[in-house]
C-alpha cells in the first residue's frame, strides 16, 4: 500500500510497524532527554573513576540551526555519568579519549534520542585490545558485499567483495556493534552482538544476513504543507526497541520506500535543508 503524508516544518510524525503493517500512533508528551551510563572494567564490572565522557551531538530540530554541539563530564566514584538537560531529539556519539594505561582507546558509542527514545544508556566496557575478523553471509541470495561496513567502538571496517573483514583493534569486553548496508540514497543500520572475545588474539564471528530491500514496509511520498513534493529529502527510521536506523533520500518525486523493517514502534523525521 502506497501512502502520501504532509510534512511542515516542525511537524513529528510516529507510525508503528507490526506484521508488515503502518498504523498511526499516538504523539509522545514532552519528554526529559538524558544520556547516561558507567564506564567499567569489562573483566571485574567495576566502575572507573574520574573518567572524562564526551557527548558531540547534532540538535534534530528546525530552530538549532543543526550545530553540531560538544558537552563532557566526568565519572563518579561509581563509574556513573550523566547528561541531563538535552535539548531534545538528536543524533551523535558519546566517547572516550584517555584511559588508566592497559585499557583500549578511544571508546564511541554512538547515540540517537527521539520522542520514543529519550533517554540512552552508554556503558563503556574497558579492557585490553582484541583484533576481531569476520564474514557476512547473505541468507536469501546475493548481494554486492562491499555496500557493508561494520563500526566497532570507535573503528569502521568495510566489507571485501567476499564479505570478510578485519577489526585490528577494539576494546575485548565490546559488546555490540553496528552493521551498516548503504546502496545508493537507502541505508540500512542494525545493532549486532559481537562473541566473547579474547584479549590479545584474534577472535572469528560469522554475521549472516538477509538480502536488503526485499520486502516492502511502508513507502509514500514527502510533501511540504503547501503540498509541493520534496524530492532530494533525508527520510529516517528509528526503532524504539530495536534500534533499527534505515532511511534514505527521496527521489525526484519525493517518494520513498522503506524495507524491511522488524516489528515495532518507529520515530520518523526528515531533512531538507534542516531537519523537519
């Protein structure tokens, strides 16, 4: 089912994805945006103190002019840290550049705040360096393996033509990692669970992966309030649960389509010259 939808500046626009499904949701009340988290030695889960956490983030708003902004703190003597006061929806990464000597830097992780995701927790887990290698498999056919990046802490590695890849230095204790799939104007990020790894080796997983933009899940077209289609847009999709982050850019007609998408509740917003 093709749907047209208007889009002003400011407007918020929520759908929720079930079974393949668009349905509207109910707009989300003023919330408070925070990140928070610990930084911890990933082996012994103790907080390390005194660390400096840096938050670089771009406001998702059409009154901020879209700067980029920088904010730090530092951690207690829990390991804890927190960042209150956002200015709302945003999209950036938190760090950390300086460590007590034996543990890997830097460390990024990286963060997205919408009205269904106001809050974000980042713990960094510290500890010595790991290499990690790999390979994509896709499960349902082929795909061009080098439209693959794979962003570990804070390295990105890209896929080779046969889907393998190498991560020469992350912390061991990483937990996640992000797959990043990018075919032309449509992309396609899903948070991934590394294995356990081991210090000082070089550690093997296996990612496998269906083939992108298979099946369709919402698809439409991108109008401004004087109904004049906005072709050349960023559209993007946020999970609540999940953390699924696809998007693209409209074409010359301003439509979009949107594949793929699991189950659940999705923030979207757009971009035409600042965010809308």
């Amino acid at each position: 089912m093709r749907k047209e939808g208007l889009c002003s500046f400011r407007c918020h626009v929520l759908i929720a994805v079930a079974g393949g499904l668009i349905c509207a949701a109910t707009h989300v009340a003023a919330q408070t945006y925070q990140v928070s988290g610990r930084v911890i030695d990933g082996a012994s889960s103790t907080g390390i103190t005194n660390v400096e956490v840096q938050l670089y983030y771009v406001p998702l708003n059409s009154t901020t002019n879209d700067l980029t902004t920088f904010v730090s703190t530092n951690t207690d003597a829990s390991g804890d840290y927190t960042f209150d006061g956002l200015p709302g929806q945003l999209e950036g990464h938190a760090r950390i550049l300086e460590l007590p000597d034996g543990y890997a830097v830097p460390m990024k992780e990286t963060v997205r705040l919408s009205a269904l995701n106001p809050t974000r927790e980042v713990i960094f887990r510290a500890g010595p360096t790991a290499t990690l290698t790999g390979s994509i498999a896709i499960t349902n056919g082929t795909a061009d393996l080098t439209k693959f990046t794979i962003e570990a802490s804070a390295t990105e590695a890209d896929a080779a033509a046969d889907g393998t890849f190498i991560i020469p230095e992350l912390p061991a204790y990483q937990q996640t990692a992000r797959l990043i799939y990018q075919d032309g104007l449509y992309f396609d990020e899903r948070v991934i669970s590394l294995p356990s790894m081991t210090a000082g080796q070089t550690n093997t997983m296996q990612i496998y992966w269906h083939q992108p933009m298979q099946n369709l899940a919402t698809s439409g077209t991108l109008r401004d309030a004087s109904g004049n289609v906005l072709a050349g847009a960023l559209i993007q999709f946020l999970g609540r649960t999940t953390g699924e982050f696809v998007g693209m850019k409209t074409d010359a007609n301003g439509g979009y389509a949107i594949y793929d998408l699991p189950a659940d509740c999705y923030a979207v917003r757009a971009f035409v010259g600042r965010w809308v």
